[in-house]
C-alpha cells in the first residue's frame, strides 16, 4: 500500500496469538473513525485458515479495544466479496452482528462465474465485426499508450475524472506485482485501439480499468477483448470480476452498465459496508496488537 501511503494516516492492525500472527486489518484514520483501508479495491480482516467463530470474533473484539485505547470512537468495514474470498466469510459476518455492526452502505459488483461462454447475440456478433476488422488481442506493457491516449481523455469526457491509479502508480504496481496485474491490448496495424487492466487474485480476474479509442468503440474492440478475457484468458479461475457500476460524481446506479456486464454473464454480488463503536468489545483471551 506504500506506493499511496502519503494519500492515508495509516492504522493498520496485525493480531497476534501466543506470538502467531492470526490476522491483519489493512487501515487509516481520519479524525475519530478508523476505516477498513479505502485506498484498496477490498478490505476488512484478512484471516489465517482454520479459525474457529469464538476466535474470529474475539479478533474483532479486540480489534475494536485497541481502536478504542486510542481514543478512536467508531470503526467502519467494507468486507472483502465473497468471490474473493478463499473460504466462507458467514463466521466473520457473524462477529460483526454480534457486536453490534450496522450495515451502512452496500456496493453490487457484476461477477460472472467460470468457465462461461459469452451467449448473448449482440455480444457474440460485435466480436466476429471484430475479428473480420482484423483486430488482434495482445498482451502488453505499453501502459503509458493506453493511459495517455485512451483510459484518461475516455474518462474525463465521459465522467470528468481521472483514473484511480496515476500512470506512475501503475507502472510502479505492475512491476512489482508482474504475476497479478496484466496488461491486454486490442491492436489494428499497430496502432492500439483499446486494452484492459486485470488485477489478478487466487480465485479472480478483477477488471480494473477498460477503455477503447473511438475508432475502436467502432470497430467493436470491447465486444472482442471482454469476451476474450472471459473464455480463454484465465482459464483457472472461479470468476470474472466487472467491478461496481455507479456514476463517480453522483454515486447513482448506471443502469446501461449493468446490462453491459450482464451482457457478458455478470451476476450481481453485494460487497457490505459495516459500522461499529469501539466501546462493544468482550474478550475471554488476550491477542496481542501490533500497530
């Protein structure tokens, strides 16, 4: 998370017992209120396998008496999405409930499970156009390209904002993560047209950022490479993740994004957003914090 630390104050946990790392809880803090880490693209407790419901909830129990030690009032969760997650989370949301957590907010990503074979009409004709238009899918390194001449003038016309990612931070988290963030290009004689960012995980191919060039959008890149990255390009994963769909400025639902990723067998999955005072805590044995 360094390479934006200077964008956060950090307050970030790692629970230890009896000198054994049982969970971290990547977060920041600003004025009274401890956040599961917003500069992520999903946060909450990251657990060690095999734990038991009492211990997962003595982990938040103690989570929040540190938070409250330091005189911080309330902790608010986005919990990971089930999709990513390598087990089943119920024993975690359990925890929450139990100590009183207040689902305040909810996000919905479009995830289409794996294997699938893109079915809808429309969709399968644009990448045949595609593919008579001689456009070829690549993988790629040339960032700089996407980001200069497609990603970025493609979101501020359509949106007036700027990718999350600056192109420095990019490069920067690709080269030090070359086995988890890929880079794909849609290209016509050399000129590329489009391309897709894909941060991979053990069980998903997250779409992290998507855009074509007019000339593209023409030449129906997006039909191609989406239905591309679907089918053949990770093939050992359990699911394909579209991200969320609302407007950044208005935070209201896009609808004609949803249909686009149904489009492509996206099934929606609600990610939750959980607050808690830090005063509702009981444990029975005493993790230790390293902060």
């Amino acid at each position: 998370m360094e390479y934006h630390g200077d964008r956060f104050t950090d307050a970030s946990l790692i629970l230890y017992k009896k000198g054994q790392p049982m969970a971290i809880f990547p977060a920041e803090q600003e004025g009274n209120t401890v956040y599961s880490h917003r500069g992520l693209t999903y946060a909450g407790w990251i657990l060690v396998k095999g734990l038991k419901e009492q211990e997962i909830g003595e982990i938040i129990s103690e989570t929040l008496a540190y938070y409250s030690d330091e005189n911080l009032t309330q902790v608010e969760v986005r919990m990971v999405p089930d999709f990513f997650a390598r087990g089943s989370q119920d024993y975690l949301h359990a925890g929450l409930l139990n100590l009183g957590a207040r689902k305040i907010a909810s996000v919905t990503h479009h995830c289409t499970p794996l294997p699938y074979k893109v079915s809808d009409r429309g969709k399968r004709w644009g990448k045949r156009q595609a593919e008579r238009n001689g456009l070829e899918m690549t993988r790629s390194v040339d960032l700089r390209t996407f980001w200069g001449k497609i990603l970025v003038p493609n979101l501020m016309d359509r949106h007036r904002v700027s990718p999350t990612h600056s192109l420095v931070e990019i490069e920067k988290l690709q080269q030090r993560c070359p086995s988890h963030i890929h880079f794909f290009a849609v290209m016509k004689n050399r000129e590329m047209l489009g391309g897709a960012v894909v941060f991979e995980t053990d069980t998903t191919a997250h779409l992290q950022y998507i855009a074509a060039s007019s000339l593209g959008k023409s030449l129906r890149c997006l039909d191609m490479l989406v239905s591309w990255l679907i089918e053949a390009a990770f093939p050992d994963k359990a699911y394909f993740n579209m991200g969320v769909s609302h407007i950044p400025a208005t935070g209201d639902i896009n609808q004609g994004l949803v249909q686009w990723k149904e489009s492509f067998g996206g099934k929606p999955v609600e990610a939750a957003t959980y607050r808690l005072l830090t005063n509702t805590h009981a444990t029975e044995f005493l993790f230790e914090n390293t902060y």
